[in-house]
C-alpha cells in the first residue's frame, strides 16, 4: 500500500457461506471492501477466502457467537463500514403445527440474531459517524403466502425494525437499506417444501399442504429464478449512492407481488395466492 492510499474499508457479510450472501461478499471484494464473511460452516467460506474475505465461524443465534464475532472484527478493523445482515432461514408449515420453541427459534435466527450484531457494531459506525446497514428481508415482509405464518411474521418485523432504526440513525450519518429479494436461485424452495411435508404433510392441513409444496416446487424451480448475483449488484448500488432508497425490491416476482398487496388490498391478494392452490 502507498502512503497516499487509503485503508480499505471494511464490510461484514453474515449468512456467506451459500446462496445471496456468498454472492454478496464476492460483490463486496470485487469493489474493493475488507470482507469479513461469518456463517456456521468456515469450510463453506474456502473460495471466498481464497479471494481475499477473513472467514469467522458463527451462528446468528448463539449470542456467544455474535458477541465473539464482534469483538474480533472490531479489533482488528477497529470499525465497519457496511453491515450486510443477510443470515436467515424459512419455517413454513401451518400455524398450529410448528411448536412455540421452533417459532421462537426463526425469531433469534432472522430478527434477534441480526439486531444483536448490529447493537455491538453500531458503537464503532456512531465514533465516526457513517457506515451503511443493508438488512435482507424479503418481498415476504411486504407480502404473506400459505403456510409461511412465522417465517413472514419474522420477515415483517425485519421490515418495521429497519424502518424504526433508519430514523435513529440518519441524523448520527449511517444509513439503513432494505433489500426485498424475491425467488432467487438458492434452494430455498426444495427447503420450504422438505419443511412443509414434514411438518404438516399429515393431519389436518394435508391437503393444503401437498398442493403448496407443488406450487412452490414449479415457483422455485431452479434455473426460473433470479441469480443471486443480482441481488448483490443491487447491495453494490445502494451502498455506493450517496443517498440510497430506503428498499430495493429486486428478483423474480418481487415488484409485482408488493404492488399488487399494496394497490389492491389484502382480500385481491388473498384470491390470488388461493388462486394459485387449484
């Protein structure tokens, strides 16, 4: 490094070890950022690695985890520049036959995890007054779907916090992003569905089920999604701007499926998504 070169700035990338968030701390080396990538598998990470990211083991919803995370990021970059809060996970099965123990479980992994790392990092953003949030929800957090009740009650309350924590941050100058993926290629489906028949293949809802596991199947099929790489050139994009738009919706059927909730009403959206079931 020259001595007229600045630092590289730093950027943690949660969830990396698959899917968007291996996309996006790709995205974020190639622009030029000090990637750190956390995810339970530091295996997973190898390539990422290889290009230049520092791999942390962590699950979001040990607190022991996060907070050891935390610490070494901090003492070794001092700050973070961009916090990509991208780890998560779908529980679908019906309301009445996911146990209170497994919901609460989707709340530490997709909303208590996240704000508990952004509480440790967000000290060192307020020091020097900048640094952007992107909190990855979903076009689920705008919308809901046959048995996703818990899943999008997580990803609806990612919304409202994000909304609620942008106002708190603006005026110390960091930024909170929203990104609202919609079906990107990551195999989410083939989970959603595996969780489904497990969980409510049987019983009451096994009718509704067996007909939400073959919708989803065709929905998500793969090679019919949106590539996660674009996903992490929208992340790229708000994080460059100097005044970013508070979400980006972006991926198959993410626009039009907010707009038709918001334009025509819950009972409209209600008919479509039953109109799917047939």
């Amino acid at each position: 490094m020259s001595k007229t070169s600045k630092p590289a700035k730093t950027a943690v990338v949660t969830g990396a070890s698959s899917g968007m968030g291996h996309a996006i701390a790709l995205q974020l080396i190639k622009d030029g950022y000090r990637v750190y990538v956390a995810a339970r598998s530091v295996d997973k990470m190898a390539d990422l690695v290889a290009e230049g990211a520092i791999a942390i083991k962590m699950d979001i919803s040990v607190a022991a985890d996060v907070d050891a995370a935390a610490q070494t990021i901090l003492s070794q970059a001092g700050t973070v520049d961009v916090l990509v809060n991208n780890a998560g996970y779908g529980l679908f099965g019906a309301m009445e036959d996911i146990g209170i123990d497994e919901a609460r479980y989707q709340f530490e992994v997709n909303v208590f995890g996240p704000a508990r790392l952004t509480q440790l990092l967000l000290p060192a953003m307020r020091a020097k007054r900048a640094g952007t949030i992107v909190n990855i929800t979903s076009m689920g957090g705008k919308i809901y779907t046959l048995l996703g009740s818990w899943y999008h009650a997580t990803k609806h309350a990612l919304e409202g916090w994000s909304d609620c924590l942008r106002l708190e941050l603006e005026p110390l100058g960091i930024r909170v992003v929203v990104i609202e993926p919609g079906i990107i290629d990551t195999g989410f489906g083939d989970v959603v569905v595996d969780g489904i028949l497990k969980r409510s293949g049987d019983g009451a809802y096994a009718e509704v089920t067996q007909r939400v596991a073959k919708v989803t199947l065709q929905s998500y099929k793969l090679g019919t999604g949106t590539k996660p790489e674009v996903i992490a050139r929208v992340i790229s994009k708000a994080i460059k701007a100097r005044r970013p738009k508070t979400r980006y919706a972006a991926g198959r059927y993410a626009k039009m499926m907010i707009s038709v909730r918001k334009w025509f009403g819950d009972r409209a959206f209600d008919s479509l998504i039953l109109s799917q079931m047939k």
